[in-house]
C-alpha cells in the first residue's frame, strides 16, 4: 500500500466521521427539544456505528502495515548505513597504516617532515609506547613483588624441611650404625666359630693323613684327607676376604708395617706355589732385582696380596703357560709384578677387577667371590702405594704394584 492511498482513505474517514457528528448533534438537538427520532434517523445512527467500527479497524490495520514498512525501511537505510561505515571505516584504516608505515620509515631514516599527519602519528606513537612501557614497568613490578613474597616464603620453609631432613638423616643413620654394629658382632661370631671347626676339620685330616696304611687304600685315605685340607684351606680364604671387607667398610683394617725385604717375600710365595704350578702344568718364575728391595710393609697382608695374584694368574694360565714374579726398585717405590701367558683381561675391565663382587675371564676359570682384588687395592692403599692391571693383547695379563721403599738408617760412624 502506497502513502497516497493511506492519505485518501484517512480523507474520506475524516467526512464521514464530520458527517456522522453533524447527524448526533442534530438528533441530539432534536432530542433536547422532544423531537422523536424517526425510524430512519436510527437506522442511520446504526450504520454509522458499525461503519465507524470498521473505519477504526481499517485505520489500525493499515497504521501495522505502514509501521511494518517503516521499520523495514528502517533496517534496510540501517544496513546500507553500516555497510558504508564499514566501508569507509576501511578505508580510514588503509590510509592511517599506509601513513603510519611512512611514519615508521621517516622516524628510521632520521628524517623530518613537515607532514602534519606524521606529526600527529609520530605523538599517537610516543603515547602508545609510553602507556606501554608502563604496562611493562608495572607488570615488573608485580612479578619483582612476586618474586620477592616467592623468596621470603623459601627462607621460612627451606630452614624447616632441613631441619626435618637433618632428623632423618640422623635417625636413619643411627639406625644404619646400629645394623653395621649388629652385621660386624654377627660376622665376627660367626666367623670365630667357622674357622674353631675348620680348625678341628683340619686337625683330624691331618691326624687321618698320618695314620694311613703303606698300602693302596692308605693313599686313597691320603688323598681324601689333602683334599679335605685344601677344601679347608679355600674356606677358610673365604671367610677371611668376607672379615676383610667388613674391616674395611667399618674402617677397622688392621696394617702394621715394618721394614722388611720384598724379594724374600716373593721367594716365599713362589715357592708355597711352586707344587701347584707343577700339577698344573705351569712354569712358575721369579725375576728379582739385586737384594735387597726394602720396603715398609705389613709382612702378612702383603704377603695376601701376592699370594691372591699368584693364585689367579695360575687359575687362568692353560697348561704348558707362565707365570713370572718380577721385583725391582722403582725410583722412590718398590715394584713387584706378576704377569701370565693367559687369556689377559678385557680392556675395559682392567679398572672393574678391583671393584666389590667383579671377576674377569671365562666363567669356568672363575673361583671365590670376587673379593681378592678389591681388598688387595685397599691394602695396598693402606700401605701408601698403587695397583693396577696390564694386559697387552695376545700377551696375557701383568698385575703390578708398588710400595714406598724404605732407605735403611745410617750406621753411626767408627769411633
């Protein structure tokens, strides 16, 4: 509907509604001067009611339909309005990043202009990098707050849980002194008690060795009875590598050096060797420098310590092998040496065989616990010196050692 035809329609509504008033002031005079209403004049007046009724009808409906176009039209000016906005809005935005891509150019190269717009740019710029260098400063200073209520927080707690860790410690400790304590009684009583009956074992092989007959079954009895010794003789090293290794953890290992002549040492344990080398069929050698190799040691422990390496070489020579004892003097030491025709040690065991628990060689070849040459390196320590393994390839192992050799005291001169 267009706005010409609500104009006409309100028109002819108005006459008739002018009309229609005309008529009741008319009745209505006629009425206040008692003249009767004739059957037309109320039949007119009910007409009119009813067209009034529909004229209000129209006039609203048609009032929705103008509003419902309005607000159409409305939206729609409303859309193209936006859509221009936008668009200049866009451009606005082009030009204020192509002027600002200017301005950053002008203010890199160093160069003035009069530019007005770089000018105002240049200024929107400070502002924005102050506001922020502000937000910077002030996030700053939050995280420096942060970080100082971060660090008081720690001093109060760390004093606190080291406290509470130092108890622990103390207590675990203590509980670790008093198993140590209670492992090494243990140890102790039992190892007392081991060799008191590897003592008898041995007594009565021995007393059984001497009573056997001259006959066939007397050296069976015999041999029994040897190897009921060195059975013996092997348990007993055993129990003493274990005694020795919890003296040492317990920082209790015995060393008492004295002056003493290391070649005689080395004759001693070649020959205590000498029968097993020969049933094994290996040649058993000692190379010793001109006598004597004085040194300061612990005659017992050291002789150990040889003997240990001794009884290795031997259990990894194959028949018709060497092994060869070696002294000499080595500058300020004393050297002693025993090296082998066997199968060497691995170059990346040469360090680990001194290790608690560490064998080298074929598992068939291996005895014992692995125990021999961690304490020989501790006792040797002791004394001041210095172990170590070589093995060249194809040409078996060399176990050397030193010991700080001891110069004899001068003899007072003749009177």
């Amino acid at each position: 509907m267009s706005w010409d035809s609500v104009q006409e329609n309100w028109r002819k509504v108005s006459s008739t509604t002018k009309e229609a008033l005309g008529s009741l002031a008319r009745s209505g005079y006629g009425v206040l001067q008692g003249v009767t209403l004739t059957p037309q004049r109320i039949k007119t007046n009910n007409s009119l009611r009813v067209e009034r009724e529909k004229t209000d009808h129209a006039v609203a409906v048609n009032q929705q339909k103008v509003a419902k176009h309005a607000d159409g039209v409305m939206e729609l000016a409303r859309d193209n309005a936006d859509a221009v906005l936008t668009e200049a809005r866009e451009n606005a935005d082009a030009v204020l990043d192509e002027a600002r891509d200017k301005a950053d150019a002008l203010l890199q190269s160093g160069e003035r202009h009069p530019d007005p717009a770089a000018q105002v740019l240049g200024a929107e710029r400070e502002l924005a990098d102050d506001a922020l260098r502000n937000a910077r400063d002030d996030a700053d200073e939050t995280l420096r707050r942060e970080r100082a209520e971060h660090a008081r927080s720690l001093r109060k707690f760390l004093p606190l849980e080291r406290e509470s860790t130092d108890r622990f410690l103390r207590s675990e400790r203590m509980h670790s002194d008093d198993a140590l304590v209670n492992r090494d009684d243990f140890l102790a009583i039992v190892t007392h008690d081991l060799r008191d009956l590897l003592g008898g074992i041995v007594m009565n092989a021995a007393v059984i060795s001497k009573s056997a007959a001259q006959d066939e079954a007397g050296s069976n009895m015999l041999a029994k009875a040897e190897g009921i010794q060195r059975y013996a003789a092997r348990m007993n090293r055993l129990i003493g590598d274990l005694t020795d290794v919890a003296s040492i953890d317990a920082g209790k290992l015995a060393i008492v050096p004295s002056p003493g002549d290391l070649a005689t040492l080395i004759g001693e344990v070649a020959d205590s060797f000498q029968a097993t080398a020969c049933a094994k069929g290996i040649s058993l050698l000692t190379e010793i420098a001109p006598p004597p190799l004085l040194a300061a040691f612990d005659q017992e422990r050291i002789l150990q310590v040889v003997a240990n390496l001794v009884s290795n070489a031997l259990r990894f020579t194959p028949k018709g092998g060497k092994v060869t004892l070696l002294g000499e003097r080595d500058g300020a030491s004393v050297r002693l040496s025993v090296a082998d025709t066997g199968s060497g040690i691995p170059e990346g065991a040469l360090e680990s065989i001194f290790e608690r628990f560490s064998q080298a060689g074929p598992k068939e070849r291996r005895g014992g616990l692995g125990l021999g040459l961690y304490i020989s390196r501790c006792l040797i320590e002791a004394h001041g010196g210095r172990i170590w393994a070589e093995s060249p390839p194809g040409a078996g192992a060399k176990l050397c050692l030193t010991l700080p050799a001891h110069a004899p005291a001068a003899s007072p001169p003749a009177a």
